[in-house]
C-alpha cells in the first residue's frame, strides 16, 4: 500500500465513523442522534453557543522546495434521505495548487441528486515563511461550507445541508511536511503557534517527515493505520473488532433483518458475520506488534537463557500483575525473547504444570517477565 493509499484508509475510516452503530438499526437509540465528526453546518445554521461551525482550519509546517505544488484532496460525505433512514453519499475533490501562487481561493460544488440536497463551499490556503534561520514554511488551509439554506433550527434538517465527516488528505510533489506531535527542536516555536480548528494534522507514511498529510476531524497519531486484521468495516473505528463481531453475532434473526433493512452497508455488516469463518474469527483475538524478537538469549546471574531454557518465576510484586503473586515458585519454559517499543527486554514463557502450555505456544500466547523476575534453574539448584 503506497503512502496515499494509506491515507485513503485511514479518511474513509473518519468517513464512517459514527456512520452507524452496533446493533446497526435505525431503532437503536445511539442512532438517533448522527454525525458526530468533521460536521460542517451551512452557515445559517452555524451557531459556537449549540457546538455547530460552519468552517474549520489546519496549519501546519512544511519544507517546501522550488516550485513545490500542493495537492489537496477535499473529502466529506453528503446525505440522501429515505423513507426512515438518510444514507450516505461520499465525495471526494481534487485541487492542484503551486505554493507560488498562494494565497488562492477555490470555490466547490457538489450536485443535488435523488434524495440529496445540493452542497456548496470553499477551500482558502496560503503559505507563510517561517522566521529564522532554517526554513520552512506554515500552511494554512481552510474549508468553508457556503451552503445556502433557510435555517428553520432543526439540526436533522441542517445535516442534509452539511459537509459531514469533511477532512482532507494533503501531499507535496517535492519537499517535505512536518510532525505536528514531535517536530524537530528549530520548528517547536512554529508547531506551538499554529492553530487548529476542528481539524488535526498528521503525517501518513511515518512519524517525522513525509511527503502526505491527513487533516482529520478525529485527533490521531503520526503513521495510523488500520490494523491488518480487520475485515472490514464496523463504524466505530476506535472500538475492539472482536468484541463487535461477537455482539453482532448474538443478534436475533428479527433484529438482523431489521439491521439488513436500515442501510445497505449496516447489511453488509451482518452479511459478513454471518459468513465469516472461524479462523478470520480467531485471528480478530488479538495481536501483540509492539513486541519483537531480538537477541536469542539473555543472560541472568551469569547464566545465558534462550528458549527452551527452564526457570524459576519470581516475580516483582511491586510492577506486577498481582494475580503473578501465585506463580512465584513455579518453573517454565522460556518459549522467545522479545523487546519492546522503549527498548526493554522480556521473556516469554509457559508454564511447566500447565496442561495447555503446548497450544499456548501454537498460538503464540505467553506470559510475560522482565530477567530479574526469572532465575534460571541451573542457578537455583
């Protein structure tokens, strides 16, 4: 998957979140209340003292080289009403803009169609030298709804007016954006003075610098990404896919064709979980990436201990897991030696008197010490 595509993933997950949620019918009551993210209201409609805003801004750094162009991709979602139910439309605008020519100001529109009210709006960027000896560069983009509509003060109606889940995807042809999160030391004044209005901009493609920026309605970090287990969409991006999966498959055969009725994509949920088979099942269990294999040994008191080694757990009460308390004693077999994210090292081992430890270790599930919590029975005896 290329840098843009990820950036794709990552806004079409912003797209719906929210969309709609477990248990996906339009009778639920956490239904009833939609569109939570990136809602941008017509202005008529627009009010600070009820929450609803019709723009939003974000600014953010970049080192731009000669001739640089600016690509933005708008993207929101417009709605379609239907008889109990207002359905989604995705959109997606494409502006090309030299940095050489900024400020500009680009007018959008988006069509009525069946069941969907026309959308209007407008993107405004412009780009300012940074101070200072280094460079650099501040972007400033803002997305405007110019929607016209006779507000009557009903939120339901003005959603059907509204840019809704709006973000965009930025990225640079030559040069290179700025993390917002962890910027170098010269750029920390820059990143302190921009401003952020409903919208959030990270990097997509890696964690200090990449030629592709998300400007999301939802506060992320550098380099999102969905995880490769997911099978598909749930509508709430944030939450366990197990857990969902499992609640739906408890539905009631009404309750499934109730879901199947409200929405074409709430269908597709039950659709899937209906089908999906044990082992993409077993796989949305749980996956452990902040561990890695490292060294195929440490040593403990003088003693080297790789897998397959034996030892004796012994457990630091004090950073523990209490219910560790009741291994203290207990012998087990190293199984792998990992690290993890902050650079510290852990054993992985299976208990001795565990009946199960053989399928624990044909998946990969173990537990866990530091090398002072171990003493290899070599030592001990």
């Amino acid at each position: 998957m290329n840098v843009l595509d990820q950036a794709r993933a990552i806004g079409d997950a912003v797209l719906y979140e929210g969309y709609l949620l477990y248990p996906y019918r339009a009778s639920a009551g956490k239904n009833k209340v939609r569109w939570q993210w990136g809602v941008l209201v017509p202005p008529s409609y627009a009010s600070a003292e009820i929450g609803e805003h019709a723009s939003a801004r974000a600014e953010c750094l970049l080192e731009p080289l000669e001739r640089t162009i600016l690509h933005v991709k708008v993207r929101f979602l417009q709605t379609r009403t239907r008889l109990t139910w207002d359905e989604a439309i995705e959109h997606e605008i494409d502006f090309e803009l030299p940095l050489s020519e900024l400020p500009a100001e680009t007018p959008f529109s988006v069509p009525g169609a069946e069941g969907a009210h026309p959308l209007s709006g407008v993107l405004t960027a412009r780009v300012d030298p940074l101070d200072g000896p280094f460079g650099g560069a501040r972007l400033r983009l803002d997305l405007h709804n110019t929607t016209s509509w006779p507000s009557d003060g009903v939120r339901e109606h003005a959603l059907r007016h509204s840019l809704l889940a709006a973000h965009l995807v930025l990225s640079v042809d030559t040069g290179h954006f700025l993390s917002m999160l962890d910027p170098p030391e010269w750029a920390k004044p820059a990143v302190d003075a921009c401003r952020q209005e409903r919208l959030w901009p990270v990097l997509i493609g890696d964690t200090s610098r990449s030629t592709v920026m998300l400007a999301s309605p939802i506060i992320l970090y550098d380099n999102p990404s969905i995880a490769e287990e997911s099978p598909g969409d749930l509508f709430d991006g944030t939450e366990i896919d197990e857990i969902l999966t499992l609640r739906t498959m408890t539905l009631t055969d009404e309750e499934k064709r109730e879901a199947r009725a409200t929405d074409p994509r709430a269908a597709a949920i039950v659709d899937r979980v209906d089908s999906m088979p044990p082992e993409l099942l077993e796989r949305l269990h749980g996956a452990v990436r902040s561990l890695r294999p490292v060294e195929p040994s440490v040593t403990v008191a003088g003693v080297r201990v790789a897998a397959g080694s034996q030892v004796r757990l012994r457990p630091n009460l004090r950073g523990a897991d209490a219910q560790d308390m009741f291994l203290t004693g207990k012998t087990a077999t190293v199984r792998v030696i990992l690290s993890d994210v902050d650079g510290a090292t852990h054993v992985a081992v299976t208990l001795d008197d565990d009946p199960g430890a053989d399928l624990q270790h044909a998946h990969g599930r173990y537990r866990y010490f530091s090398p002072d919590e171990i003493e290899p029975l070599e030592v001990a005896e």
